[in-house]
C-alpha cells in the first residue's frame, strides 16, 4: 500500500469541496510537502502544483483572510528553490505576474530580485555564449550594482578625459570654468557632462583613436547607464514609494 499516494489522492479529492482559498492553500501544501519528500519521483508533479499553491495563497493574502496582510516570500521561494534554474526562473515569472494581475505591485521586489539571480545563474552556465547579456544582468542586479555601475562608469570617464603631456592625446577639452583647481574642475565638468548639461564642443577628438573612443563611449553610456540603470532606479523607487 502507497501510503503518500493515497494521502496525495484524499487531499486532491478534497480540493473542489473547500470552501475558501485558506483551505485549498492547506491542502496543496500538504500535498507538495508530501511530495518534496520525494522530489525525484514527483519533480514535474510538484512544479504543476506550485502554481496552484501560489494561487491560492496569493488570493489568500489578497483577500486578507489567511493569517498575514502582506505575502510572506520565503514561504513561496522555500519551494521554488528546489527547481532548477530555468524551471525556477519561469514560476518566479508565473509568481510576478500572478502578483501584478492582483494588484500587489510592492510585494514584486523579492521576487523579482530572486529571478535576477537565477537568471545570472543561467547566463554563467551558458558562459561565454551569452557574455554581454550576463554583464549587463549583474549591472542590473541590484540599487547597490547600479550604483557601483555609475560611480565606475564615471572613474573612467574622469581618467580617460585626463589631459596627458605625451603623444597618448585622443580629446581636446574646451572646459568651463567652474573652479580654479584643476582636478575640482575637471570633475565638475566630466560631471556635467555625464549628466548631458556640458556644451556640444565640450569634447573634440583629434584623431582616430579619439573618435572610435568617444562613439564607444557613448554607445556604452547609452546601453548600461540610460537602458538599464535609469530603468531599473524607477523600478527600485517604485517598489519603496
């Protein structure tokens, strides 16, 4: 005799006669613990039933009449752990926009965190095939990546733009004055020029190298700072505000 078949049997069969989704949300976890306990054997089962559980305990919360007013995430990532990563990455999908179609946009951040994660995980395994995508992932990681992003992204433009005495010269740079020290101005410019507000003649490259350098600059600033770290900034404050 199948003892966990049979519990897994009862609890299905009671499922279409529960009254609310607190009880529908008890008897698929009963069924999923069931079954984690032998995750080989019931590795698809148990991905079919998450969904549902998510369901259930999403609506649960949503409709404020289970135990907790707001979801309680390692609740629902303790199962979504033991997936795979590309299985795990489509029910964090699934749980994102199950959370969005319900209205509980600020419950997203975790997850979707949790899915930039295992999306990196999944652009290691298919390094180097997918190199730039993984860079441009770990740019957008997290408030503290983006940042780091920035602050390098300007360490770089400060030192790049560095007049030299020697024939290593690719830009000539038509500053403003905004102070009589030159590495302080020097900063407020490259500042002002990370920000769009310098003059169209700020920078002026003297030959090849200074062109190719600047048009690759930019396609950069273009590609991380605008397309990924504006973005993601927006996605991060609205999550808290």
């Amino acid at each position: 005799m199948d003892t966990k078949a049979d519990l897994i049997s009862e609890c299905n069969n009671s499922l279409p006669n529960a009254k609310s989704n607190k009880e529908k949300l008890e008897l698929i976890n009963t069924i999923i613990q069931i079954k984690i306990s032998d995750v080989g054997k019931y590795y698809s089962e148990i991905y079919r039933d998450f969904k549902r559980l998510s369901i259930y305990y999403i609506d649960a919360v949503d409709e404020r009449k289970y135990e907790y007013d707001y979801i309680n995430h390692e609740y629902l990532l303790s199962t979504i752990n033991i997936f795979k990563t590309k299985e795990k990455i489509a029910l964090l999908n699934y749980v994102i926009r199950k959370l969005k179609k319900n209205g509980l946009e600020e419950e997203i951040a975790k997850f979707q965190y949790e899915k930039n994660k295992a999306e990196i995980k999944d652009l290691k395994e298919n390094f180097p095939k997918k190199f730039i995508n993984l860079i441009f992932r770990v740019v957008s990681l997290n408030f503290f990546t983006i940042s780091l992003t920035i602050v390098i992204s300007f360490i770089l433009l400060f030192v790049v733009l560095l007049p030299t005495t020697n024939d290593i010269q690719f830009f000539e740079i038509n500053y403003e004055n905004f102070s009589t020290l030159f590495y302080l101005n020097h900063f407020l410019n490259c500042l002002m020029f990370m920000c769009g507000l310098a003059s169209e003649n700020f920078i002026k490259p003297i030959n090849t190298q200074g062109v190719i350098t600047l048009i690759f600059g930019k396609l950069l600033f273009i590609a991380i700072i605008l397309n990924i770290c504006i973005t993601k900034i927006t996605e991060f404050l609205k999550s808290k505000f």
